[in-house]
DNA sequence: TAGATTGTTAATCGATTAACAATC
DNA sequence: TAGATTGTTAATCGATTAACAATC
C-alpha cells in the first residue's frame, strides 16, 4: 500500500489516488469502443459512487455534458494531462532481485506512459545483465548515469538497510521524485517527492479483519 | 498501494493501517536492546505525530504507562496479537510471474508470522519448480490444495484477464481473504475479505506531484 | 418535451490535532 | 517533589454523501 499520498494544492490526496483509476477503466471502456460513459457506470465498475466520481473530477474542471456524461476519449486524455501521464516521465529501478526484476518487467508502468532507462544493482553476477530490455548497471554510477539519461524518477528496491543510502545517491544526482519500497522511513530534503510502497501493511491489515471475522 | 482498508467495529481504517508500522519499529527498537519507548520517538522514528499514535494505541487499549512510555516488548506483543499476526496465517500464491515470485521470496512477510504454503501456476514450466523451498503445483489444483494444506490467504499475482477466475476458485477453496495484485475489481462476495494492492496509484500519484512542483 | 445526468452546494461523517488532567 | 508522558476529551480539519438546480 502506498503511504501517505498527502493532499497538496487544495485538491485532496484520496482523489489524486481514484485518478489513476479512473484513467485505467476509461483506457478499458476505450478499448471496448465505447464513445461515452456515465459516472453512474463508471462508478459501478470501480465500485465507487457516482457522486464521488462526479466531485472528484469537477475540482479539475467541467469535464462532463449534462444529461450526457462524459466522453471517453476526452475524458481519458484530460485525466492522463491532470496526473502528468504526458510528461512520460524516465524512471529507474535501483536493486534488481526479485522485486526490483518484477518492477522492471512490469506492463503496466508502459501503459501509463512511463520509460524505464536505466537498472542498477551491485551484485556482479546481476551487472550486465539484461531485463526488460535494459542492461543493469553497477549501482557506484548512478549520480553519472542518472544525470546522463535524464532520469526523473527513482524507484528503490533494495534492502532496507541500503535504502537510505540510495535514496542520498538519487536526491544528489537530481530525481524529482523518488518510490521506496524499502520499509523505512527515509530522510529526504523538504521538496523531494517520495511514496513509500509498503507491501506489510496490506497483508497485515487483511490479518486484522481476519482475525475479527 | 493497498485500496480502500475501510474501517470497522469502530477502528478507523487509517489506524489500522499504521498498526504494522509500529509492529516493524517495535521489533527494530527491540533488537536494539530498549526496554522503553515514548510516543514522542517511536513518531519522529516514523514521521507520524505522537498524539496520533498515543490515540491509535488507546483505541486497543491501555498500553502505556504515564510519565515513563511503553514497555517494548509487551506493546510489540499486544500489536502483534491486534493484527492477528499469531495466527500465523497459511498462505499461497497464485502465479509465479516475476511478481508472484518475488512475493514468494518475500522475507518481510515471515517476519510478520506469515506461512507460505503454497504456489500455483498453470504454465508447464513454471509449474515443479521450486520457489522459495516451495513447489509450484498446477493452478487447477487451487480447490484440492488450498483445503488440504487449510490456506487461509490467497495472493492474486495473475494478468488481469484471469484474476476474476482465481479469485472464484479460491472462495470456492474457503479461503478467508485475498490480496488482490491484479488491477481489476474483482466480485467476491460480502463476507470475503480482499484488500487490492494497486502498484499503479503510487506511481501515478508521484507524477501528479511531480507535476506541479 | 421528458428523461437523464452533470456540477455544485449543504449536511454529515470521520480522522487528525490540540489541550490538559491524571499519574508514574 | 518535579519532570515526563500517557490517555482522553474537545476543537478543528478534511473527505464523503445527499440533495438538487442546471441543462443537454
């Protein structure tokens, strides 16, 4: 689960989070050629209320017809603008084990516009080596290569334990932005974006309603 | 990011969900040798403001004592049994792609309490190799083990295209909950416990903030 | 036109923050 | 005792839900 996605700029954190959704079914609704959706509908296949829908999307404009909906087409395009989609932001995965690979390899990232750039680890044997297409690096060369490729994020997945450290690495070399999946929490400077993705929190809370079952 | 841990039996959602970060550092300021801790550290350790976490904890219980702190080891154990982690919960893994495989190796998720049981795949390939010191079996014999092996938790790490099809098998099964790693809303019915884990929302939300920086 | 559906305001609900008495 | 720190109540803030006028 992502941590603490603050709200920022009047417009609050939960609805930022119901975007990516929302573009994702909307990409679906596309793909089944259908030209316009309502939120009532929209609503039903995210299991979330029409309402809820309809606000979140009005913070960001009138984006809908009345008595209509909303045209997917249009509608797609301007959520993909408002979560910066379009900016096709380059990214780079830092520790390539088993979550690193799998982050690498992942489909989705390429639908929402992302390009993975560089990989870096500091295991010899996983130096040089080829995933997704990108050749791993030696992680000693990130402030260069970061710089280089113009990475604008970086995507941490090592041990906890060199998280921080890491993290230092990126925020010197210039990322804008920074996703840990380390279970830490990491010092970063004020204007440094970072979420934390921590995998405990959703198998340990799925314990909790277990247990109250 | 996990979707949506509503709240219940009055416990907010968002208490919960800041339960396991306090188990982790408990267990961290444990191996440090501490005996006490204050609401004041274990926040600044966690970036979470001490009234918050002296409010999370009082909805439990009584925990503390006044002008000294808590006793580490004992609030370790009592977080630990609101999670239900000494349930020490039986769990499998439905597809061994390179997410599911990472889930599988996954070392954070023993450290919880967690038992991996089981891992299903239904490539021919996947399927006899062993991940983790498990076997992969054949996904078409989800039924057959999940009873005989008692797994209480499924893990979805198949495409979407298939999740809604494992998902069915395994509340046929009688599993007790699902995390959910396929972007899709699955149905399951009321009494089943699912928390999604959409990687797709803390990367997008990044490049909202990102974007207006 | 009548029916449908948005956008927006008001009401409610829930979560966090502030303050402080209790007490170790 | 004096200082520290919890547990709890009250105040504030934020997010969701309900209602409905606007309008396609």
């Amino acid at each position: 689960m992502a941590v603490k996605t603050k709200g920022q700029g009047g417009i609050s954190g939960a609805t930022i989070d119901r975007l990516p959704l929302y573009f994702r079914t909307l990409r679906l609704v596309q793909d089944e050629g259908r030209d316009i959706i309502s939120s009532d509908e929209l609503g039903r296949r995210l299991g979330i209320t029409p309402e809820q829908i309809r606000k979140d999307l009005a913070s960001f404009g009138q984006f809908g017809k009345k008595g209509v909906g909303y045209y997917v087409n249009e509608l797609k395009h301007n959520v993909g603008n408002i979560l910066g989609l379009d900016n096709h932001w380059n990214i780079a995965v830092v520790g390539i084990g088993h979550l690193g690979a799998a982050l690498a390899n992942y489909q989705n990232f390429v639908a929402l516009g992302f390009n993975l750039v560089a990989l870096f680890d500091q295991d010899p044997h996983v130096i040089g080596t080829v995933v997704n297409h990108v050749k791993v690096e030696d992680s000693r060369r990130i402030r260069e290569i970061v710089r280089q490729r113009k990475i604008h994020i970086g995507i941490i997945a090592v041990p906890a334990a060199f998280a921080q450290g890491v993290a230092d690495e990126l925020v010197e070399a210039g990322v804008q932005g920074i996703w840990n999946f380390a279970p830490i929490k990491m010092q970063v400077p004020e204007t440094m974006h970072i979420v934390n993705e921590d995998l405990s929190i959703g198998l340990s809370s799925l314990s909790y309603y277990l247990t109250r079952t």
